[in-house]
C-alpha cells in the first residue's frame, strides 16, 4: 500500500507553534550540562525568546487555518486564541520566574524546558481536534507540571504537593481515558468531527444512555483539570505547595487548555446529547462556586486563598459553559484571558513578597504594604479588584459576559445564585486590601527589596493587560465570537 | 467452540491474577502474579488477531516492567511492610462501592447490548498484509502526528523523572 509519509509544508506551518517551542525546550535540555552555574539564567532568556518566536508562530499558524495531519489538529480561531493565550502565559511565568529561582538557588535549564513543554502540551490540546491527540496532550501538559510542582526539591510541602497531585491526576487522567475507550466502542472513532456525525444521525445513533455514561466519565477527567467540584480537593494543596511562580502557571495556563478542550468536546462532539451533560455541569458550576466562595472566606494563607479563589473562577467558567451557546464560549474565551492575566500577576507579587523559602505567606504580613511599596501595592490592588470584578478591570466584563450569556439561556437562579457567591468573594479580596492599606507596617513588608526587571515587566505587562481588557472588552471579545461562531 | 473455551481461560487468568495480586501478602508473589494477568491479557490480544499488541504485551509488559518491578522490590527493604496487618482498614467500604458501581455497569450494559459496535461479531475476511503491517501503515499514515507527539511525552516524563531523583546538590 503505497503511503505518503510526507506532511506538506501547509501542515508544517499549522503546527509552527509547536515545533518552535519542542526544539526550543531541547536545545535548552542540550546547553544546560555545558553552562555554567552562574550562566543558568541566559537558558531562560533564550527560553523567553523561543516564547516570543512560538507567539509569531502561532499568527503564522493563524494565518493558514485548516485541519492539519489527517485531522488530528485543526487550526482555527479557537485554537489560535487558546495558544496565544497560553504562549502569553508562559511569557508571563517565565518573566516572574527569574527572580524566584535565583532567590532560591535552584535556577536552571529543566525548569525552563519543562514550562516549554508544558505549554506544547497545551497548544496541543487546544488544536486536538481527535481524542486521542487530546489525552497526548493532556498528559504532556500535566507530567511537566506535576515535576514543576516538586521542582524545590528540598521543600517538604512541594514534595507532598507534587506527590499528591501526581497520584490525583493520574487518576482522573484514567477516567477521561476510560471514557475515550467507551466512545471508541460506540461511535467507531475518536475523532471529535465524525462522533459528533456519528451521534447526530438518529439512524444509527448509540444508546443515549450508554454515550451519557462515556460522557460522564470524561467529565471526571476534565473537571479534575479545571478544578472544577467535586474534583477540586487537589488544589489548594497544590498551589500552596509548589513555587509561587509555577502555581502562577498551573491556575492558568493548563486550566485555559483544559476548558479549550472542555468546550471543544461538550459543544462539539456532544452536542447533540446536550440535555444530558448540561444539568450535571449546572450541579458542578454551583457547587464549585459556593465551595470556592466559601472556603476562601476562612484562609489565612495567600497561596491557599488563591487557590481557593481559582477554584470559585472555575465555577464561573462553568456557568458559561452550562449555557451551551455561541455567546457563551465567547464570554469562556474572554474570560481565561482576562484570569489568565490577574491570576498570574497576583502569584508573581506573592512569589516576590514570600521572600526566601516562601517564609511571608500570610495575610497579615502583608500589613502596610501599601505605604512601604506604593507601585507594587498598587498593582497587587489592580489584579485583586480585577478578581472581583469591580468595573475599568477585566473581570468586571469578564463577570459580565458570563452572566449575560447565562440568563440568555434562561438559567436565572443559576445567575442569581452566582451573583451572590462573587459578592461574598469581594470580602476575602477586600481583605487584603484593608490589611495591605490600612494597616501598621510590619517587618515583612519593611524588609521587602524591590521588584527585580523581568518580574517588573511582568506585572507591568499583566496589570496593563487587566485594565485594557476592562476599558476596550471588544478587543478580544470580538476575536472570541467570532472563533465562537466557527467552533461547530 | 474452541475459541471460547480459550477466551474463558485467558479471562481466568487475567481476572484470578489481578484478585491473587492484591491479595498476597508478600510483595514478590503479588509481582508474579501480575505477570500471570498481564499474560492473560496477552492471550486476549491474541484471540482478537492482534499479533502486535500481542507481542508488545509480552515483550514490554512482562519482560520490560514487570522485571524492573521485580528488581525494585528486591531492592527495597519490604519485610516491615509485610508484617503490617492491611494498609487500609475499612476494606469494606471499597467492596461496597466496588459492588454499586460493578452493578450500574452491569445494568447499563444489560439494557443496551449491542450497542458497542465492536462487541457484536462482525464476519469479515481478515485483512491483507497481517495485523502488524496494517498497523504500521496506520501508524505511520493517519496517526503520524499522535505518533511522533507521543515521544515527546516520553521525553518529558524521562525528564521528570531524572529531576526528581538526581542527587541533592
């Protein structure tokens, strides 16, 4: 049988992103042995730049859309904005990173491959147009996090982080993969176009029942990833326990690919079978909401409490996707970007502020920043009321789109019931505040040196981002409605 | 008739060494027989004319990682684990959900039989050119990329796992 082994160059290109940042992550595996220990930081450099060259990658991309290598991929709007959405992630953690690692003597080349790698993962899981480059992905993406988790190898709570979530995920990786078998065993294939062809025909059509189960058994794989109830216990401990910078990354990048392929999956493949995942999701947003709201409320620790309030962003997240409409994968779309951006800048300053060890990592610490270090207390200020959503930020539009989107699907007490979780967040982030601004400075925030250049940039750069999303929205969600438009 | 009694038989296997295996109480018997239901599994992959996963199943499963298996418990001072009355206490608890959750499978795929393709007998002539040949084909052809991209999750996890163990510096 004669088979042509070769891609053409069109495919190559659909793919750039991805080859950019896999023989970036290599080279950068290659130099390390041969730099020396004080050098460590020009691997990340040259990985910051492969960064930029895999953003240039992916408009390149953008700019030949189609499926690519017998549908495995399909680049289109919503992958290209997932993609950059991740690339700017990975910018972001890098920038925050260099600092940290030095801080912490554990500067090297394997952190800056494994972030690389990661985010390869999650590109590919944001293109995967076939289950099995979704599982592929999934696991590149999270076995490179799992390692960043326990990178501070002498740390015993990143040991137990990493150990944990580890164990969790390989677990809930078994589920989605279980359910991937099942749908193989219904439908024949598992590329997403010809099961969602597969379930449409009402001929020849799969038992509901049996489609629902595989369905449901994916859940549990997907909503372990984006933390979403009753799957979330893994992360509060996780993001306590590993270095603030990689908890940056996990609360966003991994969770904007996991809800790419999320939404990919439900709105596409199923969803002809939408009445029957919709009330489990409607369950899952509320529950994660309430749980997330809620237990924030009594966090002293700041890593804890934002883990918990990433898990409540999760559950917004989930209303949306509960609506189930065009509208409401845009308001998705825009709102990973808008957290995207506020999450990261929000670990980048508790990562500068814990100090050596992570030592300062409760609330009162913080007492008085506001007066000791006016510029990073006002950033820290801007990402929090962005996190609760008060107007001129992203996530006052963020809110706003996924809200709208749900009472357009006439899911009001959902709404309802969401509204009044995010009020009751704006305490525990008001709270900071009131300490940051209203309170005697302690030793913590006196002793605090000043940001170093890359995490400055960072801030800077996502602090720009929040209140460019939050006074221009239809930059982006134009984009978004539009790749929404075309996702089915 | 005979391939029923084969299918019986490699079921036995596989699902008596999976019950045997975490049954025992020393480390080095529950690791044998593994190798007993990973065989079975083999057997399996024989019945369905999968030569290929058939030999992978032996080669990697059995030779590769059971032995590296066998090498680590040797390694690994088990003799206080063994003396441990059980690890987990309330072994019950997990039968009982065993049991629900074995149950709603059974029900879902009593009321549904025939619903997976795959488990209704299709007759058809087996293809041209041996199961190993046409998998390769489709390895090399539709699934290039998954195929490639796979390595690359190897080498991540060959990574990790090289960062977690190295010495302290």
């Amino acid at each position: 049988m004669p088979v042509n082994f070769v891609p053409s160059g069109a495919e190559m290109l659909r793919i750039l992103p991805e080859i950019i940042l896999v023989l970036a992550g290599t080279l950068i595996m290659i130099m390390e042995p041969l730099t020396r220990p004080a050098n460590k930081h020009f691997l990340g450099k040259f990985a910051l730049a492969s960064l930029f060259a895999a953003l240039w990658g992916s408009v390149v991309a953008h700019a030949n859309p189609g499926p690519a290598f017998q549908n495995m991929l399909i680049v289109d709007g919503f992958d290209t904005f997932f993609r950059i959405l991740v690339i700017v992630v990975g910018i972001l953690t890098v920038l925050a990173s260099f600092q940290y690692l030095k801080r912490e003597q554990s500067d090297s080349g394997e952190y800056y491959a494994l972030i690389l790698f990661s985010l390869v993962g999650q590109c590919v899981m944001a293109g995967a147009n076939e289950l099995i480059m979704v599982f592929i992905g999934l696991e590149i993406s999270s076995i490179a996090t799992y390692v960043l988790t326990g990178y501070l190898r002498d740390d015993k709570r990143a040991n137990e982080a990493a150990i944990k979530y580890f164990l969790l995920g390989s677990f809930a990786t078994a589920f989605l993969l279980y359910g991937i078998a099942w749908i193989y065993g219904l439908t024949g294939s598992t590329n997403l176009t010809e099961i969602r062809s597969a379930l449409m025909d009402l001929q020849t059509s799969p038992s509901v029942m049996l489609v629902g189960t595989a369905a449901a058994l994916m859940l549990v794989g997907f909503a372990f990833k984006v933390s979403a109830a009753p799957f979330q216990v893994w992360t509060p401990d996780v993001y306590q326990g590993a270095p603030a910078p990689v908890a940056a990354f996990l609360s966003t990048g991994p969770k904007a690919a996991a809800f790419a392929i999320f939404v990919r999956v439900y709105a596409t493949a199923f969803d002809s079978i939408s009445a029957r995942w919709e009330p489990l999701i409607w369950i899952s947003a509320l529950l994660t909401m309430v749980i997330g709201n809620f237990a924030a409320l009594v966090q002293n620790n700041i890593k804890r409490l934002l883990a918990y309030s990433s898990i409540a962003h999760a559950g917004y997240l989930l209303v949306a996707m509960t609506a189930h409409s065009e509208i409401g994968i845009a308001a998705i779309m825009f709102y990973l970007a808008a957290y995207a951006l506020m999450n990261v800048g929000a670990f980048a300053i508790v990562a500068h502020f814990s100090r050596r060890r992570e030592r300062y990592l409760q609330v009162e610490d913080l007492a008085g920043l506001g007066w000791k270090q006016p510029v990073t207390a006002g950033l820290f200020a801007i990402f929090l009321l962005s996190l609760i959503g008060v107007p001129l930020t992203a996530g006052f539009f963020g809110k706003f789109y996924i809200f709208k989107a749900a009472l357009e699907a006439d899911l009001l007490w959902l709404t309802i019931l969401g509204l009044l979780t995010s009020a009751v967040a704006a305490y525990y982030y008001l709270r900071i505040l009131v300490v940051m601004y209203m309170h005697e400075a302690g030793e913590p925030a006196s002793t605090l040196p000043p940001p170093g250049a890359g995490l400055k940039t960072a801030l800077w750069a996502s602090a720009v981002g929040t209140l460019i999303l939050g006074i221009f929205p239809s930059l982006v969600l134009d984009f978004a409605g539009r790749s929404a438009t075309l996702l089915k | 008739m005979l391939e029923t009694a084969f299918f019986y038989l490699f079921a036995l296997l596989t699902l008596g060494g999976g019950v045997l295996m975490i049954t025992r109480r020393s480390a080095v018997h529950s690791a044998i027989w593994l190798i007993v239901s990973l065989m079975g599994v083999a057997g399996l992959y024989l019945l369905q004319q999968a030569e290929f996963l058939f030999a992978v199943q032996i080669i990697l499963y059995v030779g590769g990682i059971m032995v590296l298996f066998l090498f680590v418990i040797m390694l690994v001072n088990l003799d206080q684990a063994a003396k441990e009355r059980q690890f987990v206490k309330p072994w019950w608890v997990a039968l009982a959900v065993l049991l629900a959750i074995g149950g709603e499978f059974a029900y879902i795929l009593r009321t549904n039989t025939g619903a997976f393709r795959f488990a209704v007998p299709v007759e058809q002539p087996p293809p041209a050119g041996g199961n190993t040949e046409i998998l390769a084909d489709v390895l090399f052809s539709q699934y290039l990329l998954p195929f490639e991209i796979a390595s690359l999750l190897l080498l991540v996890a060959v990574v990790g796992s090289v960062i977690m163990a190295r010495k302290r510096a």
